[in-house]
C-alpha cells in the first residue's frame, strides 16, 4: 500500500466538494502523561482514528479525538496553510482541557493539551502521537456526528 502524505491528503479533501467527514485511521497513537515535567504514564493503541469535519460556511475546521484515556472530544481549528508543516492552536477545548495545540506533517499528527485544574500544580500535560496512517475514508456524516 503505498504511503500517505498526511497534509497532502487533508488538503485533496479540503479541495473536493462530495464530502463533509474525513475519517483518518493511524496505526499507532501513543498517549503520554506528564505532572511537573516528569512522565506519569505512556499507552499505545492501536488502530486509532481521529474524525476531520469541514462546513461550507465556517472557515474552521473541527476534529473529533476517537480515542483517548478518558473521554472523546472535540475542538475546532484553523485549516492548513501549508502541506509540509503545519502548527496550529486547538480552540473551543471542552473543559477541563485547556491550551492545546496541533502539530500536522507528512507523517504524524501530534495533539498537545493540558487537563486543567484549579491549582496549577495539579496540572497534567497529555500528548498524543498518531503515526503510519492506515485508511483516509471521506463521507457524507450523519447529523448526531456532528454534535
């Protein structure tokens, strides 16, 4: 199976008109915690997928997070400007994450954010590293998908 270029492929989506979803399938994602700066946990999973929606009259772009430790979310981001790098701030984190950011490149996609707590130290810094995509499915989503 030849390789996907990550960037490349969210832009041929960007460009056609059929499609409103794009479901990235990645054969790794790696989840790793940190308090303090010091590593607290890592997970790997497997066959993780990640949910891509854009919408005709918004110039953002919102992306479902299928898999993670705790719960799904959701948060919406600028659309990408280039197709070898691109980092962008990750806006309308639900509670209790906050300051999120999104790394994209040819091969990986990397999700940083903290969970949130009242005192600073409590803090828990959670990165997520999506690696080898594995399918690229473009769909029409149903109505709930959006939510």
């Amino acid at each position: 199976m030849p390789k996907s270029h990550l960037l490349k492929s969210l832009s041929a989506f960007l460009d056609q008109n059929q499609s409103t979803t794009l479901v990235i399938t990645f054969a790794q994602l790696e989840i790793q915690t940190y308090h303090n700066g010091k590593p607290l946990k890592r997970i790997t999973k497997y066959n993780a997928r990640i949910c891509i929606y854009k919408f005709s009259k918004k110039p953002l772009l919102k992306m479902k997070v299928m898999d993670n430790l705790v719960f799904r979310f959701s948060f919406w981001f600028e659309k990408p400007t280039t197709e070898n790098y691109f980092k962008v701030e990750m806006l309308q984190l639900p509670r209790p994450l906050a300051e999120g950011t999104l790394l994209m490149d040819a091969e990986k996609l990397i999700l940083q954010f903290i969970i949130d707590a009242p005192d600073k130290n409590l803090q828990v810094h959670v990165k997520h590293t999506y690696s080898g995509i594995q399918t690229l499915e473009t769909k029409k989503p149903a109505q709930k998908e959006l939510a």
